[in-house]
C-alpha cells in the first residue's frame, strides 16, 4: 500500500485508490496511515471525529467506517495481493484499531528518514549532500498537509507537527546552499519566504547574508529594519543578540561574512 499525507491525502494498492471519499473515514485513514504500525485508540479516533461532541451513536459510527475501510481493502484485492484478509491489514486490537506496516509506505516516513539523514550529513560538514537529501525531501510536498482532509483535534496536532518538520527541512537546505556558496541562486526563494513570515529570525538571518554576498549590503541592512520594527511592533521585542550580531558585522564589513568560494579564494591568493 502506499500512503501520501504531505498534500492531498493519497491511499493506493497496487494502483487502485482506497482512499474514501466521505469526511470521516478520510480522517481515520489519516490517522491511521500517520501511526501505521500502532494502535489507535478508539477514544483518539472518536476524539478526532467528534471533538468535544461525541454522539451516543459513536462507537456503532466508528465500527461502520471501519467496516467501509475494510470493505474498500477488499475490492482492491487485498487478499490476492498479499494473502492477508482486510480484517488483517486493518486490524481490530485491544482498546483500537491498528493498520499494519508490511509492505506499507508512507511519505511522511520517507521525509523524515531524509531530514534524519540531511541532519546528520550537515553535522558531518558535507554540505553538498545536505542539501541534495533536504532537498529530495521538501521535494517530497505536494501541497499543504491533508488539505483535502476534514482536520479534527488530533490530526490538527499531527499535521502541525509535519509543518514544523517541513520548515526546520527547509532551512536546513538554504543554511547548506549558502554554506555552498549559492546565495544568488536562492535569493528570490528567501525573498519570498521572508515577507510570508516577516517575525521569522533565521530566515531574515539567512536573506541578510546571502543579499551581504551577493553585493547588496545595503539591502541587508534594510532587511534587518523591517525584521526590527515588526517585532517591535507585533511582540514588543528587539532582534535576538544573533540577529544583532550579524546585523553589526554587515555595519563593519566583516569578511567573515563572505561567501566559502571568495574565502577561499583570498586565502589562496
């Protein structure tokens, strides 16, 4: 089976959808595709569903959407093609349900085995593969997380979570680019992501470098001071130190600041 959550929700076996189209049993898909492997309990599942506004129905509800699951797993020819019964890929355990990992994946899973791996490879000073795996999986997002998904309190979490991962991914990868020397090449991409989020401190970080580099310290400059009155404005803060920091290095010239190509270049020269 194969399982897509980083953007609409996508449920395949062997090229046939799975995926329901009702609300509900979208959102237990979901659920139990994310935590594949584990049980689900059934108070999470109606949690999810209902909220705070379980119906007395609820349990004979969920038992129903189960059912169509199963029912879906079937007519996908589970049973020919793995020789286990819906019943078993789509387990009932004590206090849940469970949706077994064998031969099962997930995209969710494969992102974060990349991120793992891109962590590690910045650790290990190799920026080059950082960025190819960080970038293999941002690559791996075909939209906003379950966007075609009725969100309840439970996924709402999840989903958030799987944000998070994306952005500390995503600067990662531009931290590795500049690293490489790429600041012109990744411009427009921090540009961007700058006035979406204009309170974010790592990625106004970032723009001021790569603009110090690619010759525009002035427009660093500028983009400190929007940084600034934002804050002060919004949270009634300064910049961190860091921020401070670097914003005092573009003031001095700091060749520091250059990019590894020209730094090394002045060495060898």
């Amino acid at each position: 089976m194969e399982f897509g959550v980083l953007g609409p929700l996508e449920a395949r076996m062997h090229g046939t959808s799975i995926a329901p189209t009702a609300g509900k049993p979208r959102q237990i898909l979901a659920l139990l595709a994310i935590r594949a492997g584990r049980v689900v309990q059934v108070e999470t599942l109606m949690a999810e569903l209902w909220g705070n506004a379980i119906p007395r129905s609820a349990a004979t509800t969920l038992q129903t959407y189960i059912l169509q699951l199963r029912r879906k797993l079937t007519q996908a020819g589970v049973q020919q093609q793995s020789g286990r019964s819906a019943k078993d890929v789509l387990a009932t355990c004590y206090g849940g349900y469970r949706l077994a990992p064998e031969e099962f994946s997930l995209d969710l899973s494969t992102f974060q085995q990349l991120v793992r791996l891109g962590g590690r490879t910045m650790a290990e000073n190799d920026p080059g593969r950082a960025s190819e795996q960080l970038g293999r999986a941002l690559d791996l997002w075909r939209g906003p997380a379950l966007t075609d998904v009725p969100v309840g309190e439970v996924l709402s979490t999840e989903v958030i979570g799987m944000q998070e991962e994306r952005d500390w991914a995503l600067e990662m990868r531009l931290e590795a680019d500049l690293s490489l020397g790429r600041h012109a090449e990744i411009l427009g991409e921090l540009r961007m992501l700058v006035s979406r989020q204009p309170l974010h401190e790592t990625l106004s970080a970032q723009l001021m470098t790569a603009l110090y580099r690619a010759g525009h310290p002035w427009r660093a400059l500028d983009t400190f001071q929007a940084l600034r009155h934002a804050l002060i404005k919004e949270l009634g803060v300064e910049p961190s130190p860091r921020l401070q920091r670097l914003h005092q290095a573009i003031l001095a010239n700091d060749t520091g600041l250059q990019a590894p190509s020209a730094t090394l270049h002045a060495l060898s020269a």
